[in-house]
C-alpha cells in the first residue's frame, strides 16, 4: 500500500469517528432534555396533585355543607324553626315529653328496647305528648355518618306521617337491626332494608327517593344542632315541665317499663 493511500484511509476513519462522537453527543443531549422536560412535568403533575388534595381537605364534606345550608326542606308533620319541632301525640295532651335520643346509641336501643312499648301505650291514650329531638354526636368519635343518615331517614319517614316515623323509629332501635357501635346506618340499602319491616314505607316509592337523595339531609343537621344546644349532654334523656326525668336517686333515664312507669307518672303528678 502506498504511503498516500495509508494517509487517506487514516483520514477517512478520523472523519467517520468524528462524525459518530457528534451524533452520539448529540444524542446523549436529546436524552437530557428529555429527562429534565419529563422531571419537570413530574414536579408539575405532583404540585398539581398536592394543590388538589389541599382543595379537597379544605373544601367542606357533604355534612358540613348540609349543616350550613340556609333553605332547609323540612319534613311534614314538623313545625317551628327549620321544621324541628316534632311532636307525637294527641293535640289535647296537656304534658309534653321530651325525647332526646341519637340514632347509633346503644344505650337509646335498650332505653327503646325497654320503655318503648309503654310509651307508645300512653302516647296513644293521651297520657301526654312526646317531642323528638334527635342528636348525632357518635359520629364524631369515628368520623362516622351513620346516625347523620339514620336522621335524615326518620325525616323521610315522618314525611309520609307520624305513625310512619315512630314505627320506623322503633325498627332502627330493634334488637334486630340496631348496629351497637357499628355504623351500618351510613348505607342507605340498609335503612331501606329496614323500612321494608314498616308497613306504611314498604315499597313506598316516594321515601325511598327521599332517602336516596338526601332530601332531609340539611334538617337532620339542623336537629342535630338543637340538641347541641339543649345542654342534655348525652342520649338517651328525657324531660318534662323543664326537668330531668330520671330514675329515683339517681340521673339516668328509666330503662325498664317498671322504672319509666313509676318514673314518668310521677312527673306527670308533679
């Protein structure tokens, strides 16, 4: 080979080196940018995310949007601020008991369990009258829904009446269907399961829409608000004339019919 041909091929292979450098540089800045732009994408989508979840920890639940709304859609058979007074009995029923009670409350299941037929009794010869006020504080111990729900639900049942609601009342307090500590009133199948028992919410279309859709979902915070305010403390509880009624000596409720018997015939003495 001659010296000029060996000199042209050296020459020829510097040039394909070169050439290959530049294209793999080029290359390796092609796959920079590539990661910078992607890395810079990331951080956006995680600043978004996190923006995002902020928003959504700050923006108010379903509950506490209800708990603020201002046009309340109170159920018939309701009267005074925002529908809560609700009042079972016969008009000319001179005395009045108060009933406070929440819905997930084991203890209020065995008061209901217990006194709840005798009640019902005297309600109904016109004894005295009972007023429902109904609290949902044991939600807040498991961040639970339940007696929020159950609230709403007894809503929806005092709209189709009185006799609705009290029956439907004494279902979710049955020892058949009151969940004792869990929260299965949160589910609207199961308060729908259970006013199928109800002779007067079976198959009624119009309640289970009602339950379905919220629609007392509001009020039943309202409600929940004026036992806030009543300074009773605790559920189950009943009042008369202004007082406490409470079993002798003590400062529970009677939780059997022979202690609400003595119990409340006094306070109707009294």
């Amino acid at each position: 080979m001659s010296a000029r041909n060996n000199k042209a091929n050296k020459a020829a292979a510097r040039e394909r080196l070169r050439l290959e450098r530049e294209r793999q540089a080029k290359k390796d800045r092609v796959r920079r940018q590539l990661i910078v732009a992607g890395s810079t994408v990331g951080v956006l989508a995680l600043a978004a995310g996190v923006g995002f979840a902020v928003m959504q920890a700050n923006k108010p639940d379903h509950w506490e949007a209800a708990k603020d709304e201002k046009n309340v859609t109170a159920p018939k058979n309701t009267s005074g601020e925002n529908g809560t007074t609700v009042v079972i009995g016969k008009p000319e029923a001179k005395k009045t008991l108060e009933v406070y009670e929440d819905p997930r409350c084991p203890s209020c299941a065995a008061f209901e369990q217990g006194v709840g037929e005798t009640m019902k009794k005297d309600v109904a010869e016109g004894k005295y009258k009972v007023q429902f006020v109904g609290a949902t504080f044991l939600d807040n111990a498991d961040q639970g829904q339940g007696s929020k729900n159950a609230m709403s639900a007894l809503g929806a049942a005092l709209d189709v009446s009185p006799e609705a609601f009290s029956a439907y009342k004494a279902a979710l307090y049955s020892k058949e269907f009151h969940p004792q500590g869990s929260d299965k009133f949160a589910k609207d199948s199961y308060l729908l399961e259970i006013a199928e028992t109800v002779p007067a919410l079976k198959d009624n279309a119009a309640f289970k829409k009602n339950v379905e859709d919220g629609t007392f979902d509001a009020w039943a915070m309202k409600m929940s608000a004026k036992f806030d305010k009543s300074g009773m403390g605790g559920t189950p509880a009943l009042k008369m004339d202004g007082k406490r009624v409470t079993v002798e000596g003590g400062k529970n409720p009677p939780m059997t019919a022979e202690e609400y018997r003595t119990t409340v015939d006094k306070a109707l003495a009294g």
